[in-house]
C-alpha cells in the first residue's frame, strides 16, 4: 500500500513548472525582440504563469509538508501548513488556468476573421472565466474565518470557526472541468475551419492547424481529473486529493505551454532561416495582398491612396501573425482590375465619399511602428 506520494507531487509540479516557463520566455523572447509586438495576450499569459509559479511553488511546499501523505502520518503543525499550501494552490489554479484560456482566446481572435467563429470564441471563454470565477469565489470564501481552512485541525481551533460549500465546490469544479474542456476542443477545432479556405500548401495549413490548436491538449488532463473530483470530500483530504492536485497542474501548465508554443513560429523561422508562408504575405519594402474579403476605399482614379492597420508585418523583412498592437502602413494602392480611368461604382455606393470593392491589390507600403518600435 503506497503511504506517500509527495515526490509525484514535486515532480509533476517541478517539471511542468519549467517547461511552462520556457515556453512563456520564448515567447517573449519572439514578441519582444523578433515581431516587436508585445500584444494583450501576452501580457495575460505572463500573468497566468505568475500565477501558474505560485500554484506550483505551494504544492512542491505543500508536498514537503504533508499534501501525499495519511494525516495519521502528520503531526498537527504538518498538516495545517499542508492544507494552507492546499488552500494557496485552489486559489492560484483558478487563476492561473482562467488568464491562460483568456489569452488563448485573445491569441485567436487576432486571426479570426468570420463573426460566427469569434462569436464562438467568445461564447466559451466567456462560459469559462465565469464558471473559474464562480469557483474561484467559492474558495475563498468556503471558511470562516479563511484561516479556519487550515486552523480547524488544530485543538485550541475547534469549534472557533465552520466550513462549508463543499457540495457546492464540487458542482462547480464539475462545472469547470467541463467548460475548460468545451473551451479546448472548441479551440482544438476552430482553426481547422479557418485555414482549409485559404491559399496555402496542404502542408503549411497543417503546421497552421497544429499550432493554433495546440492548446487543446489541456483538456485531456481535464478529463482525467473529472473521477476524482468526489475526493475533496474525503476524511484523508491531503492524502486522497493527490490526483487532483496532479491533473490540475499538468492542465494548466499544458494550457500555458501550448498557447506559448503557437506563437513561436517567427523563431523557428528565423533559425532555420525559412520564410513563413501564409494567406497575407509582405516584405520589408512592398507587398501584394490578396482578399476575397470586400475593402472601402476613398473614391479615386486607378491610383489612390489610403492608410492600412493591424498589417501582418514584420518589420526585419518576413511575415508575421497579425500584431494585436496597432501598426500603421502609408500604401499606395493600385488596382489591378481591368480598363483604365476612375473604377466603376458599385450597387448602393455613396457617390460622394467611397465605392466598394471585390479586388486584388499591389501595396506599396512605408512601415512605421506607432509605438516607436
């Protein structure tokens, strides 16, 4: 009969820990120093490793002083400091593993072009961080006092405080479970609808596919966590909750690791010395840009000129993804429609301001960054 299961503890936490760290200072690397594009998704994923940092750092402190051990095996003072390390880990998951699927989400939208998908997009996350919140607060607050969590173990303690919510806590880590897993898949599937309509190689929209959907490779460690839920009932709390605190490490340093690795493609392109090839390409000095999508553009002759925003640009000469930084781009725009002389209207145009467009376009563009990148 196993009697101690403290070093799973530490070494799930320990390895994940850093695999998470590395990816998270990859990517930062990558947005900092190649794309020069420090966007909102990253800042939360940073955030989200802080926060993934002190859930691993308690239970790795947890496990030195009794969470994977019987408490008949503990003194008194070990289990209060273990079921405080406990209470600091349910805290700092519920964080940690709401920002991680915030910046995911972030990370998406900033490709997403179709209403329906960022719809969904938001559907989910939204279900998520609500479901994360509720039990986050849920938590908090299942003590009172909050120190009572970890003090009722204690003699002198007894009776100077009560507990409860656990059914409560239950239903919603059921809850989260399963919306953190809809939240994966629904990421997993997603891009998958997103590049089979576009002008790539089989294999480009592949790597695509891979990249954005690594971040549902979460949800496996969701789904295997789901039978232990009914442990946080249990008399022998710090030794049968083990799996739980195992799962719910690896998920959340899964989900950070995978939505940190699909930004790293500009590094990986900058190494190999390979260009990234994708539906919008450009370089340092002029750029073709090709769309179905329709573009309004200030009424003119065959030469016009306007402004372009959110370019997929990088400013060392390859293409980039789409900067959630606002960049701006002087382009002269050429048509390369037939005839000569002003374009045609079309259907339902304002004669005295604009005309809409289906076309393909030469861009002549002039980068600058007006962040002062």
């Amino acid at each position: 009969m196993v009697v101690d299961r403290s070093l799973a503890v530490r070494t799930v936490a320990a390895v994940f820990l850093s695999l998470a760290c590395s990816a998270v200072l990859l990517r930062c690397y990558v947005r900092v120093h190649v794309v020069k594009a420090f966007g909102w998704d990253d800042g939360i994923m940073v955030l989200a490793t802080a926060f993934y940092i002190m859930f691993s750092a308690c239970m790795i402190g947890g496990s030195l002083w009794g969470t994977g051990k019987h408490l008949t095996s503990l003194t008194e003072h070990q289990a209060m400091v273990a079921i405080k390390y406990w209470f600091l880990c349910d805290i700092s998951y519920a964080i940690a593993s709401i920002l991680s699927k915030v910046s995911v989400s972030l990370l998406l939208l900033r490709v997403l072009v179709d209403p329906i998908h960022r719809a969904v997009i938001y559907i989910v996350v939204s279900l998520t961080v609500i479901v994360g919140f509720v039990f986050f607060i849920l938590c908090l607050i299942q003590c009172s006092p909050v120190s009572y969590f970890w003090t009722r173990l204690e003699a002198e303690s007894a009776g100077m405080g009560s507990c409860g919510y656990v059914t409560a806590i239950k239903v919603m880590l059921y809850l989260f479970s399963a919306s953190s897993a809809c939240f994966d898949f629904t990421v997993a599937l997603l891009p998958i609808f997103v590049v089979r309509k576009l002008q790539m190689s089989l294999e480009t929209k592949i790597s695509a596919v891979c990249l954005l959907g690594m971040a549902c490779i979460a949800s496996v460690a969701v789904i295997v966590r789901i039978p232990f839920v009914e442990t946080i009932s249990s008399p022998d709390f710090l030794y049968a909750t083990v799996q739980i605190a195992i799962w719910s490490n690896i998920e959340t340093g899964l989900s950070i690791l995978a939505g940190s690795l699909a930004t790293l493609r500009p590094l990986i392109s900058k190494i190999t010395g390979s260009q990234v090839t994708g539906p919008l390409q450009y370089n340092s000095a002029s750029a073709r840009l090709e769309s179905s999508r329709p573009s309004r553009l200030p009424f003119g002759n065959q030469s016009s000129h306007t402004q372009l925003t959110d370019l997929d640009f990088n400013r060392e000469g390859g293409p980039d993804e789409v900067s959630s930084d606002r960049q701006t781009s002087a382009a002269s725009v050429h048509s390369l429609g037939e005839g000569s002389g002003d374009w045609s209207w079309k259907d339902g145009a304002d004669p005295n301001s604009s005309i809409r467009v289906f076309q393909s376009w030469n861009v002549s563009s002039s980068y600058r960054n007006s962040h002062g990148g």
